[in-house]
C-alpha cells in the first residue's frame, strides 16, 4: 500500500487530526483497519478514544461469512479500545438453536468481563430482544447470562445512564434482580433512562407485583422511562410521583392485545402525575388492542398524550368499530395531542369524515401516519384545510388501502391532488401517499 507519510507527497498529509478522526468516524471496522496501514499519522489518529465511543456489535444466527468476519472484528475492536467506550449496543438477530445462545452467552460474558476491568466512562447500553421465553435457551444458559449482566450492571452502576433491554422477556424475579443490580450500591439509582418494553414475559400482570413496586421506587431521576401497560398502576404511577416528578418527561407506555390490560387505574392517579411533573408526556402504542371499551378503561382524559399509535397489524374483526374512538375519545386530546398514527383493517367501515374532523380538532398535530381504506379524495380534502392553515401537519404519511387489483384510475386522481397542491408540499410537508391494494 502506498504510503502519503510525506507532506510534499499528498495533500491529506496537511489534512488536521480532527478531520481525520471526523472522516474515519464513519468508516465501519474492515475499513479502519485497512485506514489504518496507509501511514503512521493515519494510525495513530485511528487509536484516537474519539473514534470508539459507541459501538455496536450483531450476532447474526445463519451468518455468511462476511457477517462472521464483522462480528468477530467488531469484538476485537470494542476489547482493544474497550476503556474508550461510551455506548455499547448488543444485537441478537435470529438465533437457530441452543448452541448458538451458548455460545453468545459465553462470548458476551468475556466482553462484559473485559469492560467491567477497564471501562469507567459507560454511559449507555443496549441488549434488546433476548426472547429469554424461547426454547433455544436452556435453563442454565439463561440463568448464567442474566446473572453475568446483572454483575456487569452493578459494576457501572454509578455511570451508567441509559439501558435499553427491551425484548429481554424474563420472569418477574429475573427482571426485578436485574434492575435491583442498578441501586444495589446506594439502594438509590440515578439512572436517567430506561426502556423495559417487553421486558418481562407476556401475560404476566407486574401491575400487581409488590416486587415491582418496590423496584421502581429505587430510581430517583427518571427522564425517559418506556414500558408496557401491564406495569402500570396507581402504585407505580404514585411512586413515579414521588421519586422523579422533578425529572420525568416522557413516558413511552405499549400496550399488546396479549398482554393484561385490564386493570383500573384512576385518572386521579394521572392527574397527580401531571401536575408534580409539568413537562410529562405519554406516548401509547397498542398492538390489536382497538375494542372502544377497552381504550376507554387506560385513554383517560386526565393523561398528557402526546403521541397515539393504534396497529391493527393487519387483522380484522367486526366489533373492532373505530367511529367511536375517533369522535368521541380522542378529541379528549385536541389541545395535547402532536402525533397520530393508525394502522388499520377497517374494511367494515369509512371513516374519512371521521378522521378529518379528529384532525382538524387537534390544533397541535403535526405528525399523521395513517394505513386505512380511505377514499383518495380524503387527501384532496386534508390539503385543502391544511392550505387553508385549518391545521398545522408538517407530516403527512398515507397508505391508502384499497380492494381493487387495478389502481390506475386511483394513481391518476392521487396524482391530480399532487400537482393541485404541490406548491405546498415541497415547501411546508413532508409528504408521502401511496396506494395499497388488499387482495
């Protein structure tokens, strides 16, 4: 390989270290390396701590050989600058079997110990969709790399501010160990972010764990806390309210058809919440949980929603009638409200005017994501009132379902509404509609 070590030789020899390092950032690891063999300027400005920050490392369950050769060179790169790292994200994509979990239980606890020896700056971590409740993993497999993360976890503790295990699910008594591991210095943690979404397993009601409870009231500072609905209660919203009123800005809340969901929780509950901490915001996302009277039991009026997602995810059912939700539940957020989504099999019912009246009574809306059998002169109506400044979306994302095989004649009409109002379009949205046959 030539070398440019001269400056006479080549004008990235005038090139400064910070443009360098700014450069390599964006090369993935076979790339560094091969960056690094160029010249003794480039290689030392690649063991700049700058450059190995974050990291993120996959496990691929079939992998080619090129997939092999990334994880192994992204494992010998996060071991060799490991007393660099700040983020740390782990990947487990597809594992096929029992001999492979063992294998990434055995690897990943060599990482962890290595980092647990020479990292003191770990600010967050990442280890989603484990799926612990599958059969590839054997008992003591599991039992062996939960306990090894929760050692790792004890060990950063104190600097550690965001982790992220979603996917993990684990049983009540597991995942409650693993966040005890958080406060087990101080029985206090100051951890700013968590994500536990699908953290425990499905079907079981944490809502009713003394446990739980008693785990979620060890985090003082929670900023950016996202979970599922089976957690919640007036206890752990009560206990939200006590310890992290002063911090607590968002709440991400998922709620699954197979998860319970059932509970009763008071508005006043919420209202407290609310009120202790002025700059909280509730995002809910349900997965086929579209039935009014059970969004009417956890959609209540007294929640600071900003964000509402609802996924059919494609199944239809006839007592799931959304004209109900749409004029009479979610207007209770017309004056909160900032982002909309829905996916939906509504092949039983129209709901364009519906729809359109939901928007245009929100007057902060500025998201709208929309999968639905709408008719295509829906849009035409949407960007007339947006032209109009009816309403203030800035995105508009639409997949138009339609039964028809053939959609030529509605491509041309969608078409027409494009160049009617492009003007606006290009200028203040961002826009994309396409149309979807269902067949």
């Amino acid at each position: 390989m030539e070398d440019y070590g001269e400056p006479d030789e080549s004008s990235w020899a005038y090139l400064p270290d910070v443009c360098l390092r700014h450069i390599f950032h964006w090369l993935d690891n076979r790339d560094r390396s091969q960056a690094a063999l160029v010249c003794k300027k480039w290689n030392w400005a690649m063991h700049s701590g700058t450059l190995w920050r974050s990291r993120a490392i996959t496990f691929y369950g079939r992998p080619s050989r090129a997939y092999s050769l990334e994880t192994k060179s992204a494992l010998w790169y996060v071991k060799k600058y490991g007393k660099y790292l700040e983020h740390l994200e782990i990947k487990l994509s597809n594992p096929p079997n029992t001999t492979f979990t063992q294998k990434f239980q055995v690897t990943v606890r060599g990482l962890l110990s290595h980092l647990a020896k020479c990292n003191s700056r770990l600010l967050s971590l990442s280890i989603k969709c484990l799926e612990f409740d599958r059969w590839i993993w054997k008992n003591v497999v599991r039992a062996r790399f939960i306990k090894n993360l929760g050692t790792f976890l004890k060990r950063m503790s104190k600097q550690l501010d965001y982790l992220n295990l979603k996917g993990a699910r684990v049983t009540l008594e597991e995942g409650c160990e693993l966040l005890n591991s958080l406060s087990c210095l101080t029985n206090k943690s100051f951890i700013s972010e968590i994500s536990i979404e699908d953290f425990f397993c499905i079907n079981l009601p944490v809502y009713r764990s003394t446990l739980f409870h008693q785990t979620i009231s060890k985090f003082h500072s929670l900023v950016t806390l996202t979970l599922n609905y089976s957690c919640i209660s007036d206890e752990v919203l009560d206990i939200l309210q006590e310890h992290s009123a002063h911090s607590l800005c968002t709440l991400n809340i998922k709620c699954h058809v197979h998860d319970p969901h059932r509970q009763h929780v008071w508005g006043l509950s919420w209202a407290n919440l609310a009120k202790r901490a002025p700059r909280l915001n509730v995002n809910f996302l349900f997965e086929r949980v579209m039935k009014h009277d059970e969004l009417y039991r956890i959609l209540l009026a007294e929640i600071p929603v900003r964000s509402i997602s609802l996924r059919s995810c494609y199944f239809s059912h006839p007592d799931w009638i959304m004209r109900p939700t749409l004029t009479n539940l979610l207007p209770a957020y017309c004056h909160v409200l900032q982002e909309l989504t829905l996916e939906l099999n509504n092949v039983h019912e129209l709901l364009d005017d519906e729809l359109l009246q939901l928007i245009l009574s929100c007057k902060r809306l500025l998201f709208l994501k929309v999968w639905a059998y709408l008719s295509v002169t829906f849009m035409e109506t949407l960007l007339q009132n947006r032209a109009e400044r009816k309403c203030i979306l800035t995105t508009i994302k639409v997949r138009i379902y339609t039964r028809h095989q053939e959609t030529n004649e509605e491509n041309q009409l969608l078409g027409d509404i494009h160049r009617k109002f492009r003007y606006l379009i290009d200028s203040e949205l961002n826009y994309f509609v396409t149309i979807y046959p269902m067949v």
